[in-house]
C-alpha cells in the first residue's frame, strides 16, 4: 500500500492544481443563460491570450484526438492531399487519422531525435508546382521524442516556397508551457487540449482557426455534426456550444487562465524552461558510464515539457519505469511505438515546483539502480546545483 503524495510525471495529463479543483466543487448553471455565457465569453477571450490569437478559438468536449479530427474533416475533401512533417508517434497518428477520412496523406521523412530542417520543407513544397498540396501538418512538441518543431521558420519555409498550403499545428504538449505565437507565425489552425499546461482534466479540446482555414472550411466536403465549425459559429458567438455546455469544465478553465495570468505568461514559460533545465542536467549526469541520455540530440530542440530518456542498448525503460511506480509511487510516461521499451519519459509541465522534480529525479535514479541500467551518479545533486543558484 504506497503512502504520501503520488507522483504523478508523466507528460500528460499533469497534476491539477487545487485552485482548480476548488473552481469545479461548485453546482450546476443554466448553460444557455447569462451566467454562464459571461463566463464562456471570459474564457475565450483568456485563451486567445494564450494562443496569442486575435482569430476564432472553437472548443469541444473531447480529449485533443477530438481536436485532430475537427481540423481534418472541417479543412478537406475525400482525395485531398495534406503533408504531414514526422516528429513520432503522434504525428503519425494524426496522419493515419487523415487517412481514415480519405485524405491523402504524404509524410515528409525525418530522424525522431531532431526537428525538422526546415529547408527539407521548402524544398518539398517547391516540387509540388501544381499546388496539390492543401496543408502542411506539423506537431510543436512530439510528446513521443521530446523534440520541439521550429514552427516560425517551418511557417518561413512554407512561404519562401510561395505555396498557400494551409498550416496546421498540434500544441497538445506546449500550449501554456512553451511559447506558441499562432497569429506572429501564420498558424492557420492550432489544435489544443486541456489536461496539460492548461492543467486542467482531460476532456476538453480546442482548435484555433484563421480566416483562411475558416474560408477553406466553407468548400470541403468531408462530413461532419458535432465538429462543424459553421455549426459552432452559427450564433455569431465562439460560446455557442453543441449540446450539453460542459460548464464545470469552463469553471475549471475560467481559474486555470486566471492563474496563467496572475503568473504571466512569460513566467510560466521561464518557469517550464528551469524545471527542464535541470531535468537535463540530470540526465546528463546519468549519461557517464554509458548510462541513458537525453533522446533529443538538438539542444535547441529539446523540450522544456517532456524529456524522453533513452536507456543504454540492453537495458529496459518499462523495467525503471515499474521500479519507479513500485517502489517510489513515481509514475513516468513509456516509451511509443518505436520507442517502447527503449525510453520513458519524464514530464516536467503544469502544476510542478522543485521539490517535487527533485523527488522524481532522485527516484529515477534509485530505479536506474534497481532495473540494473548502468549510469553515472549523481543525477540529483547536479539538478540542485541548478535549481539553487537560477531563477
Ligand atoms: N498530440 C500530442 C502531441 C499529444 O501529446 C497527445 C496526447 O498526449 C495527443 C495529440 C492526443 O491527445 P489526447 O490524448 O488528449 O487525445
């Protein structure tokens, strides 16, 4: 029977913060009254905010394959072709989801460890001289590798390649954590869920939309009901919803943006950026004695949400990841896919301060220890280090 706090690290969903809690012990409202429209509006204008966006932000009682799905079947057509950029698993996923609509889906190659050279973009898009292509689909944070995608410069890409493909992006993993600039970079269609640096429960998801997705939604003839963008839009309201308003989901959300804006943003994403930092450092220290290593080889890709430890050839990282929950009451992300077995992940978002990544860490290392993975010491005191003198 494990006592004390469990540890919940992994990348997703994240620990939701009391405040939040306390916002939803609250009853029920009319959602087709005044009340709540006043706090739906609240919402929406707070997470314009967040998504940097002046446009159309659409929300759905879903987890963020609901989102997915919404910016595929309201963008296109049955044999509609979309470019989709390989970060992992998710992005393959989203991929496959294009496929079960009859999108044809081409996937732009690349290395799981690195983000994508934008020029490998550019260049794809400059071959498709007849403008085949209807969008580009890419994954900011692959929560799979712990790689980040340079949105801006894959938004430069797009354009020095003069192609008007539409630009679609999943921040499931960065929204609320990492800088996201969907307006300054030309994001036409931003997809977004609620359980990670939102911090709030799963089942609420989002999709940010441009005039010119909104325009292209008004020609493609996928079906669709509940993700319906015009559906939602046909009261001339973003809190329009469809059925049931899900309201102590906006109570929840009503708070979580009141904290972000309380700590402002840009301390939000320092503070993602320390706790990442000194998750590396870790690492790193791990690494001497042929230990596991940071599986995102790009330093200036690798994410301050989630870092994916890759084990050393012949060790298990679902055997560290059972000594952690067994022993520690730690629960790490696995590794997907390709990955299974080979990484687990740490994640470092949402409701966190150091104690609690010290605690993680220092029980990461005891189960490096138990599952018999060769690695270096003193992976927690060179998270201290850090932790003691910045910020
Ligand atoms: N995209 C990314 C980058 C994710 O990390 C996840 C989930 O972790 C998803 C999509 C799928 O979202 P959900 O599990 O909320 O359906």
């Amino acid at each position: 029977m494990p006592h004390g706090a469990h540890f919940f690290m992994n990348p997703g969903p994240t620990n939701i913060p009391d405040r939040i809690l306390r916002a939803m012990d609250r009853g029920a409202i009319d959602f087709t009254g005044a009340q709540f429209k006043a706090i739906a509006e609240e919402c929406f204008a707070g997470l314009q905010r967040v998504f940097k966006t002046e446009e159309t932000i659409l929300a759905y009682a879903a987890t963020g394959h609901g989102a997915w799905e919404a910016a595929l079947v309201n963008l296109f057509s049955p044999g509609d072709k979309v470019l989709l950029v390989e970060s992992g698993f998710f992005s393959l996923n989203w991929g496959m989801r294009g496929e079960a609509f009859g999108i044809e889906v081409e996937t732009l190659p690349n290395d799981w460890r690195r983000p994508l050279d934008p020029a490998a973009l550019e260049a794809r898009l400059r071959d498709d001289r007849e403008h085949r292509i209807k969008a580009v689909l890419a994954v900011h944070c692959e929560t799979s590798t712990g790689v980040i995608n340079r949105v801006a410069q894959l938004r430069q890409a797009i354009d020095a390649a003069r192609h008007p493909a539409l630009f679609l992006v999943d921040t499931i993993s960065s929204l609320a954590s990492i800088d996201f600039r969907t307006d300054e970079w030309g994001v036409d269609v931003v997809v977004a869920g609620s359980q990670k640096g939102l911090m709030l429960p799963t089942g609420m998801a989002f999709t940010g939309v441009s005039p010119k997705a909104l325009a292209a939604a008004a020609s493609a003839k996928l079906p669709r009901v509940y993700w319906d963008w015009k559906r939602l839009l046909g009261e001339g309201s973003q809190a329009y919803w469809n059925g049931t308003a899900p309201v102590h989901f906006f109570y929840a959300l009503q708070e979580a943006l009141r904290m972000l804006e309380e700590e402002g943003l840009d301390h939000v994403f320092a503070r993602h950026a320390r706790l990442a930092e000194a998750t590396r450092r870790a690492v790193r220290a791990w690494r001497s004695n042929d230990g596991p290593e940071v599986y995102a080889t790009d330093p200036g890709a690798q994410s301050n949400t989630i870092t994916a430890v890759l084990v050393p050839e012949g060790g298990d990282a679902d055997k560290v990841r059972q000594a952690a929950l067994d022993k520690f009451n730690v629960s790490l992300g696995g590794g997907l896919d390709r990955l299974k077995g080979r990484v687990f992940r740490i994640g470092h978002l949402g409701d966190l301060n150091e104690p609690m990544l010290l605690g993680a860490i220092a029980a990461v290392e005891m189960a490096l220890d138990l599952a018999g993975v060769p690695h270096g010491k003193g992976g927690v005191a060179a998270a201290m280090e850090y932790l003691a003198i910045e910020g």
